[in-house]
C-alpha cells in the first residue's frame, strides 16, 4: 500500500488516470501473489497449469463473444457472458473431477 502511494503521488500528476490505473493493477496483482505464496506455504495447494490454461480459454471465449455485443444492455451481457464462461468451460472440463458427478 505504501509502495502505491508512493508510485500514485509521483506518476499521477505526469500520466493522469492511466498512471492511477496501472498503479491500482500492479498492486492488485502484487497483493494476489503475496496471497498465492501465503496459502500455498500453509496448505499443500498445487496449481494446475491445464487448469489454468482451460480457464483462460474459456474467458478468451467469453470475452470475445461480450465483445461482439456492445450495443446490448448490461443486464443481458452479464448472463450471457457468465452462461459463455460456463459452457466453455464446462467444455474443456476446467473444473476439478468431483465437480462431474
């Protein structure tokens, strides 16, 4: 948090809300991380890189079919890009075997 701050009051008179943000992202992402390592070293939890690469296709997916429907309302696209995500990824079986019943 100190670091964003830091990085806030330097960049953000230069570069705007781009430098806001980036910044927010870093952080985010950073904080995931820390998150990430601090469960994993108290649990034995493995990431799955087929798991993961699944996942990302499947929102590889759904966003490019949001992405074709701009005109349409918020309240339609957020169904169908949640039923998208889920059929595809339901599809490429990214879920763990338990989940299959």
């Amino acid at each position: 948090a100190v670091l964003a701050i830091i990085l806030y009051i330097k960049f953000i008179p230069i570069y705007s809300y781009y430098a806001a943000a980036a910044i927010t992202v870093l952080a985010e992402f950073l904080i995931a991380a820390a998150a990430f390592f601090k469960v994993r070293k108290k649990n034995s939890f493995h990431l799955s890189l087929a798991t993961f690469g699944k996942t990302l296709l499947a929102s590889l997916i759904m966003a490019l079919a949001i992405y074709y429907l701009p005109a349409w309302p918020l309240f339609i696209l957020i169904p169908a890009g949640a039923m998208v995500y889920g059929g595809a990824a339901w599809l490429f079986k990214a879920w763990p075997h338990s989940f299959h019943s």
